[in-house]
C-alpha cells in the first residue's frame, strides 16, 4: 500500500490496485494472521512429536519417543518409569564421548528399583536421531534443554526434584546447558570424571609429559606417535586440540562458573581417561565453588573447599574393587555404578545441598 500511494500519481493503473487492495484488506489481514500463526506453529518448542499423556510404556515401564529439538530436528529419547502414577525423581543421562545413550549398564534398573525415573537421549546425529553430529556443541546442549522441557511437563514428575548424571564429555554439554539456559528446573548436577575441556587438558598433558595425554594422542592418530608439526591435525571430538574456538563452546570448567545448580562430582583415584590426574577436576569444581555461589561437592569430602595439587593426598577418591580397573570401559563397572546409586539417592531424597 505505501509503494502504490507514492507512485500513484505517476502510474495510470494505481487507482485501481488500490481499490482491489481496499476490497481485499480482510482477507490480506486474514492472510497476514494465518502467516503468523503458521511461524509460531513451527516453533520447534511447541508441540513434541510425542504428546505427553500419549506416551506408551512397555511391561518393563519402558519407552522410546522422539521430540523435536530446539532446532526442530528430532532427537530420540527413552524413558524409563516405575509402575504407578507418581510423581517420581527423575534422573536425565548425559552421553560421554561420542556415544548415543548414557546408560550402559544396570544402573537404569537398580535406579528404578528406588522409585526412580530414568531419561536417556540421543543427541543430533547420532542413533535414530536426525541432524548432524555436535560433539557437545551448542547444538547438543539445546538438545538437552528441549529433553528437560519435555520431561518437566510430564503429569509423573516431580518437578522439583530433576537430576542430570553426566559420564565423562557428557559434563561439556550439561555444564553448557546449564549455563546457557539457567532457568532449567535442574535441582543438581552429577558429573562422573569429566573433562574441564578436552582440547586444552590434552594440551595441558601434552606439556606436562603425562602418560594418558601420549596414549591418547597415539589412540588418536591409529597407534602411531605423531610428529611435532603434526599435532595441529590431530582431532579430538570433532576439534582440532589446539582450535580455542571449537573448545571455547566445549569448555565444561568455563561453564561451570556460571552453574545454576548444585554440584557433585564423582571422582575415582584413577580416572578413566586421565588417569592419576586430578587437574580436570581441579579445574571445574573450583570454578563452580568460587563463582557460581552454588553448593558443591566431591564424592563424600567436605562441601564447598577449594583443591590444589598439594592438597589432594587430604581427600577420599573411589577405588575399584576386585578385577576392575580405570578405563574407557568403566561407564560398566559395578563398582561405578554402586557409587553413582549411592550419590543419586543422596541428592534426590537427602538433599544435602538444602543444608548449605
């Protein structure tokens, strides 16, 4: 309408667009209506590809649905309930590495058996899941903030009582997650042996000639020591280890000064990836201690201290038991999960973090 009035006195046939136009302002507002309802429509938030009260479970109480991500993508998700309506505590894994689902062991069950809902998911690109791989990026982490929407407007949960558990890398995304989106209805975080920021902790044990920093880069580059000038080539999680940028979105002890939640970290004597090192932890619970102002806590030392290298022979770290040993397999370990159900039940009906 505004470019017919100015030309109208130049062009012939103007008066009589305008009129058309005049005529069919009700079905332009209609139109204009419909354009907008349409873009809310497509929100990616809006409506999950499975409705709530639709959600079907098997004998064992267990589902599998799809919703979509904040992208609009569809990621595919399980859920894992008791028998009867609730509400229950629900406990949200976070995947480490490049895997699809966190759970990989009988924690699912041992957890259910407590009157525990568990929620695993599969984050873009991986799994039946649609999209590309992130490897924890910030297309990840809104992955898991569409999961926590979802699971809060569930009729069995309690909303007040929602726990995310991250294996290893898993502590990138749900750290980013946290930070990025902090009106999350999370109660607590528990991150199993995370990494503070997997490009610059293989820096770090590069520099510091630590064992686990070569054995990877060897694991890496198929088994064979790389060259100095090689290094640069080497990728980790999708990252090249000495791109900042591609960590910057990556960086689970950056995150962690902007925690919204409280948080406990699982921490054995030999960590699985990064063997005696403790800097890693080091790293994100002091950060989280000192500037998030949330409660914090390693395995079952004292809350809210400050580690240092020198210190650490003062504090309890886990062991395995029997056979069992640290490494990439450990996510199996019995003896992981003995301590993670122990620490889930802690948070969920103890909260020892309401005692701060």
């Amino acid at each position: 309408m505004i470019w017919l009035r100015g030309c109208r006195s130049n062009n012939p046939l103007a008066p009589e667009l305008v009129k058309i136009m005049h005529r069919s302002r009700r079905y332009v507002s209609f139109l204009l209506l419909w354009l907008i309802f349409t873009a809310c429509a497509g929100n990616p938030q809006a409506t999950p590809t499975v409705e709530p009260q639709k959600i079907q479970f098997s004998s064992g109480g267990v589902a599998s649905l799809s919703i979509p991500s904040l992208n609009g993508n569809k990621i595919a998700m399980r859920v894992q309930k008791p028998a009867g309506d609730g509400p229950f505590p629900v406990l949200i894994g976070v995947a480490g590495g490049d895997g699809m689902y966190a759970f990989q062991s009988a924690l699912p069950a041992r957890l259910l058996e407590k009157g525990i809902i568990t929620v695993d998911f599969a984050p873009q690109g991986r799994g039946e899941s649609e999209g590309e791989d992130d490897h924890h990026g910030l297309v990840h982490q809104d992955d898991l903030k569409a999961i926590v929407d979802f699971v809060s407007g569930l009729s069995f949960v309690q909303k007040d009582n929602m726990g995310l558990l991250s294996y290893s890398y898993g502590v990138v995304l749900a750290t980013g997650a946290l930070a990025r989106y902090p009106e999350m209805p999370v109660a607590f975080l528990i991150d199993w042996e995370g990494p503070s920021c997997p490009g610059k902790d293989l820096q770090r044990g590069l520099a510091n000639d630590e064992a686990w920093a070569y054995a990877l880069i060897r694991f890496l580059n198929k088994g064979r020591e790389p060259a100095p000038e090689e290094l640069s080539q080497i990728i980790l999680h999708g990252g090249a280890i000495f791109d900042e940028g591609y960590w910057a979105e990556r960086d689970a002890s950056g995150f962690a000064a902007d925690l919204p939640c409280p948080y406990l970290r699982v921490q054995f004597d030999q960590d699985h990836a990064q063997g005696s090192s403790k800097s890693q932890m080091i790293a994100i619970i002091n950060a989280a201690t000192i500037n998030s102002g949330q409660w914090t806590r390693c395995n079952d030392n004292p809350p809210n201290i400050i580690y240092s290298e020198e210190e650490l022979s003062r504090y309890h770290f886990h062991n395995y038991s029997g056979h069992e040993r640290a490494g990439l397999s450990s996510v199996y370990s019995q003896s992981v999960d003995t301590v993670l159900l122990g620490y889930a039940e802690e948070m969920f009906f103890a909260r020892p973090y309401e005692s701060r």
